[in-house]
C-alpha cells in the first residue's frame, strides 16, 4: 500500500513539474475558456450526453425494441443536440 501511495506521490510533483497542466489545471479553475478548456469541456459533455440519450432510450423505448438497440441508438442520438449547443455556449462565453 505505501509503494502505491508513493507511486501516486511521484506522478503528482511529476505533474506539477510539467507547466503546461499547471496552465490547464489553472485556467479550469478560474474559469477561463481556453482551446484545451473548450475541448475538455465538450468531452465531458459529450460523454454525459451518451450516458444520458442510452438512459432515456431505454425508458421510451427498451420494451419496443429491446433494451441493448433502444441505449444503442439513444446514446447516439443523445449527443446530437448537446454538441452543438456547448460549442454556442463555450463561444457565447468565450466573447461576451
């Protein structure tokens, strides 16, 4: 347990060593909207969404088309209106 604590101890001054996360730690936390944050944001949008669009699938449709096509397709189509509306977003943001 300690050779894992000390492992995870090294990666994170590692980490913090290297300035372009510190840049990107830091501009996440003050809310700056940069080409990284702006990417990182989408994916974790974009990721929610999928999570999002299988759920309901499957709660409208799993007994019509069977549970596994019903998360398929709404994981597909859950991102449909997400993306383009966190990209208006972020550049909403990013200029006013």
């Amino acid at each position: 347990m300690s050779n894992l604590l000390s492992t995870i101890n090294s990666l994170i001054t590692n980490l913090n060593a290297i300035p372009s996360i510190h840049i990107f730690v830091s501009n996440l936390a003050n809310g700056e909207i940069t080409i990284l944050t702006a990417i990182f944001w989408l994916g974790v949008a974009s990721g929610i969404s999928i999570i999002g669009g299988a759920i309901g699938g499957i709660l409208l449709a799993g007994k019509d088309l069977g549970y596994n096509l019903a998360a398929m397709i709404g994981g597909l189509f859950g991102p449909a209106g997400v993306i383009p509306a966190v990209v208006v977003g972020l550049a909403i943001l990013k200029f006013v």
